[in-house]
C-alpha cells in the first residue's frame, strides 16, 4: 500500500523555519520565557502547555494533531478539540476511580 502524501496549505507558515539558527542560539531560559506554567511559578504542567493554552488565543482553531489512518483518510483535531476530548476521557477515568 503507498501512503498518501500530507501537504500544508501554502498559508500556514512553519513553526521552526531555520532549525540550525534556533539550535545556535537557544537556551533554556529562553525556552522557559515561552513557558506559560502554574501560577506558584515553580510547576509546570505538560497538559496545559501543549494544549490548553492555546485555546484563548487564536490557536484554538488550528491544527494540533493530524491523524493519517491506513485507510490514508486525513482527519484534523484542533486544539479545542483535543482539548474537549481530553477532558471527557479524564472525565471516564475519574468515574472509573483512576
């Protein structure tokens, strides 16, 4: 089976366009700037800062995560999306006790 190619929409413009520069010049304070965290300032919560504080801002709509199925169907989940789905299987697993 040959997979189909994902090609970006020539409006979305890349994240990280000059890999070799960012590497050059990065530091972990920088990187921590970029951080939202919890508000005691010594937490940091992975959850959050991959998904959650994307939705009030205009990310909310964008692209988190595409899933290529075998099938090669594309299927977008925005970051609301994944972040209503996200709660409702944590919603699950607290009535499960877990």
């Amino acid at each position: 089976m040959v997979l189909q190619t994902i090609h970006k929409s020539s409006a979305v413009r890349p994240t990280l366009t000059d890999y070799d520069s960012l590497y050059r010049s990065f530091t972990w304070d920088a990187m921590r700037a970029e951080l939202s965290g919890l508000p005691d300032g010594k937490s940091l919560n992975l959850a959050h800062e991959a998904v959650d504080r994307h939705l009030g801002s205009q990310r909310a709509n964008r692209t988190a995560i595409r899933w290529l199925d075998i099938s090669g169907k594309i299927t977008d989940i925005s970051y609301s999306q994944l972040a209503e789905q996200s709660s409702r299987f944590a919603n699950v697993l607290c009535e499960l006790g877990v």
